[in-house]
C-alpha cells in the first residue's frame, strides 16, 4: 500500500505537469487539443534519440526534447489551428483536425520507431529502501521537477503580464482582441509552455516503463479529466487535481484489475461532460466568429 | 480474380459504414467520432454468437443490428443535450471506453490477442465459405442501403431532421421534438454501422480491437467528407480511394506494419487538408446548428 501511495505521488506528479500544459493550450487557443498526446510522445522519443546517437548528456537531451514538443505545438497552433480559425471554423471542425494530426504524428512515430515499447534509460535505475517501500532515483527526480517547473509556472502565471493575458484570451477573445492584445502571439506562447510541461511530464512519466507510440493518449485524457474537474480558467489548480487523480489511480491498483484502470478514467471524461459541460471553457464564441 | 473480388468487397464495406455515418454527420449535424467503436462492437457481437450459437445467420444479423441500436441509444441518450465540441468529445470518450472494454474482456473477445472466427456464416442452409459468395449479399445490401438512405431523405422525417439540424426552434414550434428525432436517427444510422461490422466479420474473419480504433474512425469520416458531404452517391467514390491507397502502399513493398501506419498518415494528412482547403460544408452543417 505504502509502495503504490509513492507511486502515485510520483505518477501523479508527471500527470499534473501535463494537465497543466493541457489546460493552459485549451484555455487560451479553444481547441480541445488531443494531439498534446503525440506532442508528448514525440518529445519522449526526441528524448530517446538523442541520449541514444547524439550524446549521454540527460540535461542536453532534456533540453532538446522540450524544444521539439515546443516547435512541434508551435507548429500545430501556427498552421492547423490558426487557419481554421481563420476560415470560421466550428469547435468540432478544430477538434477534428486535432484528431487528425494526432493520427499522423502517433503514425509517423510508429513508422519511424516501430510500434514496441523503447525504453529510455539503459540498466537498471537504483532504487533505495524508505520504510517498507522502494523509491527510485527516478522517482525522486520525477517529484523535484515537479516541484521546480511548478513554482516556475505558479511564478510565471502570477507574477507576470502573460498570466493575466492568458486568462483574459480565455474568457472572451473578442474583447482581449479589441483591447490590442496579440491574441495570436500569446496562443502560440501558451502553446510552446505548454507542449513543453507536457513533454517534461510525460518523460518524467515514461522514464521506467518504456515509451509506445500510443502512450500518450492515456495520460492526455487524464489531464483533461483533472482540467474540467477544476474547472475553466484555473492555470494552477490542475497541477493539484492530476497529482490527486495520479494518486487515485495508483491505489485503485489495489482494488481492481490495472487494465480496467484506464477504461474508468475515458468513462469518467464522458461522465463529467455530461454533469459538469461548462468545465471545459467559458467562452461561447470565438472572436473571429460574428 | 479473387483480388478483385476482395477489394470490390472492402469498397461496398466502406460505402455500407460510409452510409450510416452520413446520416448523423450530415442529416444531423452530430460530428460523431465513435464511428469504429460502434462497428467493432457489432462485428464482435456476430463472432460470439457465430461461435457460441449455430443459428441462421440472419437472426444473428438482426440481434447483432439490434443490440448495436439499443446500445448506441442508450449511449446517445445522456449525451445529447451537450453543445459545440463537447458532443463530439464525449463520442471520443465513448470510443475509447468501448475500445479498451473490448480489449480487456479477456474471456469473450480473446483481447489484444485478437478472435478468430472459425464457423462458416450459413443464410438458409448456404454456407458462405468464399468471398465470391460473400460479394453479392454485400452488394445487395449497399444497395437497398442507398435506396433506403434516398427514401429516409425524402420522407417528413428525414425533412424534419434538417429541420432540427438548421433550425431547431422553428422545429420545435412546429411541434417536432428533436431528442425522439435524434434518438431515430442514431439508431438508424447505429443500426446501419451494425450491419456493417457484421459483414465485416463474416468477411474478415479475424477480429482485432485495434482495428477499430480512432484511425477507423477518421477513415470513415474521411470517405464522407471527401465525396463532399450530403451527396450520397460521392461516398462510392470516397469508399474507392479509401481502399484503393492503401493496396498502392503495399504494391509499393512495404512491410505490413509500416503499410499500415504510412496508410493512417495519408488519411490524416488528406483529411486535414480536405479540412484545411474546403471546409464549407461541414463547417456550414455544423455552425448552422444549434442548441437543443
């Protein structure tokens, strides 16, 4: 019980940097961006690549990572989301077009990479004995950047201009446009931060099991779980309801069968739309609409 | 010659699932994404019965037809009322909740292991052994399909439909409720999906739970789009190049496994495009909409 508690403050950790990440690219850009999932993967295996062929240097490669899923979602919002937009585009269409890319990035990695899970790290990462459970140095790692890339959110949404920016975009784009907001300019920062806790996250989060084309998507949907939990407009708060619904899941392990784990959480994001609609976003209509 | 029949087959598949899609992506205005979901439950549904019962194969068509209604019913029903994007990530969580059921429950569908079907399909006392035998019934059934698609069209109620879809409180003070003219229209168009997936599985004869994931979804939804939606006859054409692609790929001497993800990629890549390049229609469909 203990063992599966450390697990899931570790697991749940890595979840609260991607749900973050998700909520901060949803609340500003509108679109519900399923592709974070093969944004994350892809900087997995950017990750993976470059600790394999280019040099051993795991902050190097870090740093590398971060900036694929960055350029990727840059990418994504610069010449999926904003186009469409541009034509007037319906929520669904821009959801849909997600998909879309989703298909083709998840593709491109199984068709470059195969479909068998790769792992990250060669050998085995030492662990060390804390009362009656085992705690990796991976794990210590995952809860220490959750830590420092947290505050450094907290810090960067509270403290600074984009924070309040962003939440203005999110609750009416119309009106930030006509106050002279650039509204383009911050959707595409929100997105690179974000694709890039997302990255961070999921690394954090594959770092022992090994990463799969397809793994992504789990992790996304719990992130966008733990976002309409908490409801739109709130930056912060999902750092804290992933880490809990990280926790959650973990222990559950206990009770049920783990392969019936993540058909729980997909019926609990169809569950809460239905009881909780407006957690996704506030807005009704998109500034280029009307 | 067998080719040919087998990818005449795939092509009248596709149009089958193309059709029932296109009554709630066009006659409704309900962008749905459970499209593989609902076939493979369906599909999954005659291998069990093929298997455990040795009964005419159409009852196990109609029961498989019409717990694929009642499920997708019940699945539609909470849903419903929910407006812009969220209906359609609720049908992507419906998709992804039926998908890892099937893959989980290990005792019936043999999981990711995937089912073999190893009983042969027999519509009164003939047993469907080859896909010669398979391709006229298929084709029949496309046929009454698209005929039947045309005649729902041109009936009130399939007038009523667009009502609701462009102008749901003109509809509604012309006393048509939209929840029951919904509800019709997903079972219907489940109801056709169901067909679908069990002509699937007598011609597969191999069920796969990752075969029905999302990229058979953007598949489907790719064929209607790409004819232009609303037109019924361009889904025939949709269907062809759906089919015919990814038999280019593999002439092209790919293995099986990157064929498959190079397939998935052209099919996203063509369907953001389609969407990118021309999104009047569906765009036009799905802004029209409005709120129960």
């Amino acid at each position: 019980m203990n063992q599966l508690l450390i697990n899931g403050i570790c697991q749940g950790a890595a979840y609260g940097l991607i749900a973050a990440g998700f909520g901060l690219i949803i609340a500003t850009s509108g679109v519900f961006h399923i592709a974070h999932a093969s944004v994350c993967a892809f900087s997995a295996y950017a990750f993976c690549f470059f600790l394999n062929s280019i040099s051993n240097n795991v902050f190097l490669a870090a740093f590398f990572a971060l900036l694929v899923s960055s350029v990727l979602g840059i990418i994504i919002e610069a010449t999926v989301y904003s186009t469409l937009r541009k034509k007037r585009s319906h929520d669904s269409v821009l959801l849909l077009a997600s998909i879309a890319t989703l298909v083709i990035l998840t593709n491109i990695l199984s068709f470059s990479f195969g479909e068998k899970p790769k792992s990250l790290f060669f050998g085995e990462i030492p662990k060390f004995y804390f009362r009656d459970a085992f705690i990796s140095y991976a794990q210590i790692t995952q809860i220490l950047v959750f830590i420092i890339i947290g505050l450094l959110f907290y810090l960067f949404i509270k403290r600074t201009r984009f924070g309040i920016l962003a939440s203005a975009i999110s609750q009416n784009p119309a009106l930030a446009s006509i106050l002279g907001i650039r509204i383009e300019r911050i959707r595409l920062l929100s997105i690179a931060i974000g694709s890039a806790m997302g990255g961070a996250g999921f690394i954090l989060l594959v770092s022992e099991t090994g990463v799969d084309p397809n793994r992504g998507m789990n992790s996304t949907v719990i992130a966008a779980v733990s976002c309409i939990i908490v409801g739109a407009n709130r930056f912060i708060a999902p750092l804290g309801s992933a880490l809990l619904l990280g926790i959650l899941t973990s222990v559950l392990v206990f009770f049920i069968p783990a392969i019936w784990i993540s058909t729980l959480i997909y019926a609990l994001l169809v569950i809460l739309l239905v009881i909780k609609p407006e957690g996704i976003l506030i807005k009704k209509g998109r500034f280029e609409e009307k | 010659m067998n080719y040919l029949f087998d990818i005449l087959l795939r092509i009248a598949l596709y149009t089958l699932i193309g059709f029932g899609a296109n009554i709630l992506v066009f006659n409704c205005g309900f962008l749905i994404l459970n499209i593989g979901a609902t076939v493979g439950l369906a599909a999954y549904i005659t291998a069990i019965l093929m298997t455990k019962l040795s009964i005419d194969f159409t009852l196990i068509l109609m029961i498989s037809m019409a717990s694929s209604m009642l499920i997708s019913f019940l699945l539609f029903r909470p849903i419903l009322n929910l407006q812009g994007d969220r209906f359609s990530i609720a049908s992507l969580g419906i998709q992804m909740v039926i998908i890892s059921i099937l893959n989980n429950l290990d005792g019936l569908t043999n999981g990711a292991k995937g089912l073999k079907i190893k009983t042969f399909a027999s519509v009164w006392s003939w047993n469907i052994n080859t896909k010669f035998e398979l391709l006229p019934i298929t084709l029949v059934l496309c046929l009454a399909t698209y005929y039947f698609i045309l005649w729902i069209q041109s009936i009130p109620y399939g007038r009523a439909l667009q009502g609701i879809r462009d102008e749901v409180f003109t509809a509604k003070s012309l006393g048509k409720n939209p929840v029951y003219f919904n509800s019709l229209a997903i079972m219907i168009s489940a109801g056709l999906l169901g067909l679908g997936g069990s002509l699937y599985c007598i011609y597969s004869r191999y069920l796969d739970p990752t075969a029905f994931g999302l990229d058979y979804s953007i598949k489907v939804l790719s064929i209607i789009i790409l004819g232009g939606l609303g037109n019924v006859k361009n889904i025939f054409s949709g269907a062809i190049i759906i089919v015919i692609i990814p038999e280019l790929i593999r002439v092209a001497g790919f293995s099986k496994a990157d064929a498959t993800a190079l397939e998935n990629v052209l099919f996203g890549i063509i369907l953001l495009v389609i969407l990118i390049g021309r999104p009047i229609k569906l765009n036009e469909i799905l802004t029209q909409k409005q709120q129960l």
